[in-house]
C-alpha cells in the first residue's frame, strides 16, 4: 500500500522509519520532507497544508493512507476535506475530524470539554474583546504567577506564565487587542500548575485505543531547564517519576473519560491524543491537549514501541483497534537534538553536516536538514536528533551523547543535562 506522509520534522522522520518497517508499506512519500525522510522514501514538494496539491499526489501516486504528522492540517480540516470527496473514498487519513481537532486548536474548547467530562486541569476563565475589563479584574483577584493562552494556534508562542498582577493585566490587554492575530482573539486565563510534566499518547478509533510509551520532553533551550522556550531539545522514556500508579491515574482520570467525551460528542477520532500532563502531589493534571504525536517525544516513543505501525493506523479507521498487537520495549530511549546556534532566535542555515557517517549504536532522526547536492546541510532550527537505547537511562544518554560529538556543523549547540534531573 502506497503512504503519504505530512511534516518535516524529526517526528516525520520517526514515522518514516517506523512505516518502513512495516510489511504493508509499498511506496512511501513524504510532503515536504527533510534530508532524511528522503532516505526512507520519496519527498514530495507540497506543503502541508495545501490540500489541493496533496489530493492531486494521492490520487496520482495511488496513496491508500495519509498519516498527518503536525497539527496545522488536523485543525484546518484535513480529514474532513478527504471525507467529503468521492474519489478519495477509499483513502485512510490517519488524524482526528476538524471538530475534534479543536482539542488543540482551541484552548478554550479543550478547557470546557475537560470540565464538562471531569478531567483534571487547572481552573480556569475565558475572555473576548467585550469582556476585556471583566479579565482584568479576574487576573486582580488571582495568585500569581498568572497562565495566559491565546486561545488558537500561535506557533508554540501563545502562552504567557507572568509573576505580576499587573503585567498579566496589560498582557491580557495586548492579547485581546490582537498580539497573536486571531488566535488571541478569545484568552484563556488558568492557575499556575506546580509540577513535573509528561506527556502521553494514546492511539484511538473513538472508542478503543492503545497507550504508547511515556516520555518527557526538554522544552527550555537552556541547561537546567532555563532561557527561551523551543520546539524540544530532547526527550526520555520512560521518565523515572512515572510509575504505575500514576499511570493508572492517568488512565481512569484522563484518557478513559477523554474517550469516553469523544464518544458522547460523537466526534470522529482516528489518531493520536497527546495528553501534555503535569504532576502534582502525585496527581496527575492535563496542561493541554494535542491532536497529533510530539516531537521530540516521537523519537523516543516510537523505538519502544513494538508494533506495525500502519495495521495500527489502518484498524483506527476500520475500528479493529483491539485485535492488534502492541508491546512496550523494557529499554530505555533517549534523545538529544543538535541545534543551530542562536535557536531560538535567528540563526543561521545552510550549514555542511559533518560526521553522520561515524555514527554507530543510534538512530538519527533529521529535522532541519535538506540536501544541497550530495551534501547535508542545516535547514532549521533543530537540525538533528541521535536517538539511543539502553538498559539504563544512563546507558542510552551515554550513547547519545558519545555520537552527539561526532556529528558536526558550524554554530552546533546542545544540551548536555537531557534526563540528568532524573538520574
Ligand atoms: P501549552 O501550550 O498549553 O502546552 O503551554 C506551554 C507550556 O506552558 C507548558 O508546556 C507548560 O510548561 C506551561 N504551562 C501551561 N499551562 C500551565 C499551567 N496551568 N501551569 C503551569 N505551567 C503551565
Ligand atoms: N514536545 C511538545 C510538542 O510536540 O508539542
């Protein structure tokens, strides 16, 4: 069966792997792609938003399954698009309905689905234009520090942690007055949650689903969790502080009813529910929900995960999702991403990737990456992520890091502490 993948990140690159192994993959192609999906299959020049240009690939390329790796196309509707058209019938998009994408795509959906359902999250008030002083006497009456979400997608940048009151008030005020365009048109103000985070995934039809491996992600670019926020510097699973009890709360408080919500809304979900998770007194609590798989946990989830990939994507729309199987590796997985210097903020691109041929005992995921002839060079921001496995975590942050040294680019800036708070 011929695959189209969407996304160009290391969590594409994962998925390239992971589809590749499976017995049912015929020809493979990745819109857009990076230097390294071209390694797995064929890269496609279509964004992944242009549903036009990937309908015409699919029909062209005689594609069965479309696996949606970002949220960008869920939350526009994607799956929807493929539904309504006749000579996509028999096309699998493996994501969630646009409704139900608005988990993600809009906080304010997802807070009120959680209250509705009984799912642990922070309190929480919404706010518009209209009620904009009501938001400024509510942040007033609040303890700090104060969350501030645009309410829609903004590229990772929509959410505002401010110690003082009247910081959060002028905040709240430029929101609203359109600091992220649309998607701040509506805020979301919630309580400071005090806590570890960890993220789960589940795979689901709407009604069953399979639970993935846990991880934990390092958001900060700096070491011990300081400086800007990025798109992840690298990942573990499992993360020591998960144990069974807290899964098991996980399970009956937040993925059971989260399905169960599904199922009432009557909302179509063949994909992937991230649940980004915090712990607190040993309670677990949703910070948000996503429609699709993390990244840079994809790199560390799906290399414990033992399964066939596609038969699993396939039986969600075919709701068969029980009869397949699913094992969960023993092994530790970290990874650990090479960064172009100044990410981030601006860098520079275009930079030779030297030393991936030296690399022995891991797997490396490209992210930023393209090919300039026979070279690789960087393309992004987060260039590169050296996966490893180990019978420790110890064991596989060692071979990471062994192989994070071989690999160079000019500017090359990692952190050195991923998993080190939880050794
Ligand atoms: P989100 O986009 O909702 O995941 O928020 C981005 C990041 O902000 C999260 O990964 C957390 O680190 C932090 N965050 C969001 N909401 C809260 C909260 N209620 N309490 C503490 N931290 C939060
Ligand atoms: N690693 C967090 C995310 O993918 O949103």
């Amino acid at each position: 069966m011929n695959i189209l993948l969407l996304g160009n990140g290391g969590r594409e690159h994962t998925f390239a792997w992971k589809i590749k192994q499976s017995p049912l993959c015929g020809k493979l192609f990745i819109a857009p792609g990076n230097a390294g999906t071209q390694l797995e299959g064929t890269n496609l020049d279509i964004a992944v938003d242009d549903f036009d240009g990937i309908r015409k690939a699919v029909l062209e390329h005689n594609i069965k399954l479309v696996v949606v790796g970002p949220e960008l196309p869920l939350v526009k509707g994607i799956y929807d698009y493929f539904e309504k058209d006749e000579a996509l019938a028999n096309v699998t998009v493996f994501g969630p309905s646009k409704e139900a994408a608005r988990l993600e795509g809009s906080k304010a959906y997802a807070k009120e689905f959680m209250e509705e359902f009984g799912i642990p999250t922070a309190a929480y008030a919404e706010f518009t234009p209209e009620t904009v002083e009501e938001g400024v006497a509510y942040i007033a009456a609040q303890p700090t520090p104060i969350v501030l979400k645009a309410d829609g997608l903004a590229a990772g940048k929509g959410v505002l942690i401010i110690d003082d009151i009247s910081e959060a008030q002028a905040a709240l005020r430029e929101m609203l007055d359109g600091k992220f365009g649309e998607a701040s048109s509506k805020v979301v103000i919630e309580a400071f949650l005090d806590g570890i985070e960890f993220s789960v995934f589940a795979i689901t039809d709407g009604r069953d689903y399979k639970i993935l491996p846990v991880a934990k992600d390092y958001k900060r670019i700096g070491e011990g969790d300081t400086g800007l926020n990025t798109g992840g510097m690298g990942a573990v699973s499992p993360p020591s502080f998960v144990d069974g009890v807290l899964m098991h709360k996980v399970e009956e408080k937040i993925i059971k009813p989260t399905i169960e919500g599904l199922q009432s809304r009557n909302l179509t979900y063949h994909g992937v529910v991230f649940f980004g998770l915090i712990k607190v007194n040993d309670e677990p609590y949703v910070i948000e929900y996503n429609c699709r798989m993390g990244d840079p946990e994809t790199e560390v989830v799906f290399p414990r995960f033992r399964c066939d990939l596609v038969e699993l994507m396939l039986a969600t729309k075919q709701g068969r999702l029980k009869e397949v199987e699913t094992v969960i590796s023993d092994r530790f997985a970290t990874t650990v991403f090479l960064v172009s210097g100044g990410y981030p903020g601006s860098y520079e691109k275009g930079k030779l990737i030297s030393g991936l041929e030296q690399v022995h005992g891991s797997l490396i995921f490209h992210a930023g990456t393209k090919l300039d002839g026979n070279d690789v060079v960087t393309n992004g921001g987060r260039v590169i992520a050296i996966t490893s496995y180990g019978n420790t975590m110890e064991q596989a942050l060692e071979k990471s890091y062994e192989n994070a040294s071989l690999i160079d680019f000019q500017f090359k800036n990692y952190r050195r502490d991923i998993g080190f708070d939880l050794k």
